[in-house]
C-alpha cells in the first residue's frame, strides 16, 4: 500500500472542508485518511488512529485512487439488506401503536408470525422511517360522549346555529374557569440560552363566569368565592333582566347545572326569553367559550400578570371587558 505523494492544492483544500464539514462520520474518516496518508502517516499509524484493519484502510485508498471525491462516499445499496419488506414495516408499525410502550412484544409478534429475529434498535430504526417518536402522552377525557346524546343533540345544536345565523335568537356558551397566581406556562419568544421566568406561588382560586356568543359579545362575572347554584342562579338572573330576543345557552351538565334547585328556576327563565340546551357529555370542544379561556391563559397572557393578586385581577378586567375590541376571537 502506498502514500499519496502528490495532491493538487485545491483537492487538498476540498479534503479539509469535507473533513471539517461533512455531516457524515464515515466520509470525514475517509477524507482526513487521504490527508494523513498525503503528510507521510504509516498504514500502522493510520490503523492505530481511526481503528480500522488493514483490509478497510486498503478499499479507503484504493477506492480514493479509482473514484477521488466520490470513493469517499457510500454508494446507493451498500449496506445490509433489511430483513423487513415493506409491507412487514408497515405491520410492525401497526403492532407498536397497539402496544406504544412494549417494543418486547413486537419483536416477539415479528418472531412468531415470520420467524424473523430482530433487535429492539432495528424496530426502533423502522418505526423512525414511519416518523413515530418516543415523547409524553397526554391526557385525554375519561369517558366519551354517548351515541344517543351525539345523535339527538348534535342535530339539535346545528338548528340553535342556524337560527342565530338567521338573528332568531342569540345563541350563547356559558362555563367557568379558575385563575391563580400559579401560572400555566404559555410559549414566549426568548433569547438563546435564557429563559423567562413567572413568578409562581400558592393562591386562592379566582373564578370567572362567562356568557359568550360568536361575535365575541361577553357578559360575565369575576367571583373570588366558591361557584354554587346560588351563584349561577344570580348570575343568570341577571343576566335574564336585559334580553331583547329569545337566547339559549348552551352548557356541559356539571352538577350544578343541572341541580334540582336550578331546574326548578327553567320556567321563570323561560318567561324571560332564556332557555338552557345541555351539551353531550364529555365534549368540551362543543361549548365555545371553552376557546376564551384557553385564548385567556396561554395567548393573551401577559408576564406582569402573574406579579401579584392585584395584577391577575386587572388583567382578567381589561381582557374581559374589552372582548370584542382590543381581544378577538376569529371563530371558524
């Protein structure tokens, strides 16, 4: 085997942008080989330097010698064969989302269904190709809507959105939500390396409840106290003092909305122009005022707003109070 007495000063330069450079391993070894061999490095030098045997160091140089730049490189089709077809691939990715947190019980389904042993890398290696990650799950609902409800009520929920598009009612979402001085960390534009902190501590829970309709028209209440029946039951009373056109409200059926104490309260509501419709269970993403909460914790949140009591209070005033204006919600 032999040196590379003469190398041309831009192939030289090339060889040292690739060794620099390259995002491969591989064609940096093979690059900074051609160097060393150039500088007068023995074969036992080079051997002992990238640790390699005499046979791959003989195809570094003896491939640099038939190919230049391009030996350095790895050909298409070089390498191991794959011992899954496509198909299988496409089966071994189907058993992983069955079972996403046993990779030992794919391997054991590859083994016993095609009599193929494979590592847990190599199913690592192919449900990456079908660009699955290993990252948190997250929580979901306990329960979903039941059949009967979806059916019957969702139908129902469209005649309500039809006829507030018409102006034949005003059709309003109604919830409520707690804020504390313990915030919920919103994204945020930060400089490398730093990162911005929110004041935290222990608080009392401040609630807010809400009446929203699809032109970010907002009636509301901050309530420092407990949410009870009494309470909704003033609210709506309230509430019900100013209607001008018939106005349903559309809510989940949490306890206290569907108390005894607040039912006996529907017909004195009715005669008001207020009536209730009760979404199906387990389906926030129906009530839309859900949105608004979600607008008022992570997108519009402001950093101060998390100083002190005082400041989680003006914040939810002026986010409230200038719904529609200064705060828009864009609904689909």
């Amino acid at each position: 085997m032999r040196f590379f007495r003469e190398l041309e000063v831009e192939t030289l330069k090339l060889l040292k942008r690739i060794d620099r450079d390259s995002k491969s391993s591989q064609v940096r070894q093979r690059a900074k080989c051609i160097i060393l061999s150039y500088q007068g490095y023995s074969i036992r030098e080079l051997m002992a330097i990238f640790k390699v045997s005499r046979k791959t160091l003989y195809n570094w140089l003896t491939r640099w010698e038939d190919q230049r730049i391009l030996g350095l490189y790895n050909q298409k089709g070089r390498g191991r064969k794959s011992k899954l077809s496509l198909e299988q691939k496409e089966q071994v990715k189907e058993w992983v989302k069955q079972d996403p947190k046993n990779l030992k019980g794919t391997i054991l389904k590859i083994e016993n269904e095609w009599e193929i042993k494979v590592s847990k890398d190599t199913v690592k290696r192919t449900i990456k190709k079908w660009k699955m990650k290993w990252k948190r799950m997250k929580r979901g609902m306990s329960k979903s809507p039941a059949e009967w409800e979806l059916e019957v009520k969702l139908p129902l929920l469209k005649e309500l959105k039809d006829k507030n598009e018409k102006g034949e009612i005003d059709l309003r979402y109604f919830d409520e939500s707690g804020f504390s001085l313990k915030p919920l960390v919103p994204y945020g534009w930060q400089e490398s390396g730093e990162r911005i902190s929110l004041r935290s501590c222990s608080s009392k829970r401040l609630n807010v409840l809400g009446l929203m309709n699809r032109e970010n028209e907002l009636f509301y209440e901050i309530c420092p106290d407990k949410v009870e029946t009494d309470t909704l039951i003033k609210f709506f009373d309230r509430f019900s003092q100013k209607l001008l056109k018939p106005t349903t409200i559309a809510l989940d059926q949490a306890s206290i909305h569907t108390s005894d104490k607040f039912l006996r309260k529907l017909p004195e509501w009715k005669a008001k122009n207020l009536s209730f419709f009760w979404l199906p269970t387990y389906s926030p993403k129906q009530n839309l005022i859900e949105i608004l909460w979600k607008f008022i914790k992570y997108e519009w949140i402001e950093v101060s707003a998390y100083e002190s009591w005082n400041s989680l209070l003006n914040y939810l005033e002026k986010v409230l109070s200038n719904l529609g204006r200064e705060y828009v919600i864009n609904f689909a």
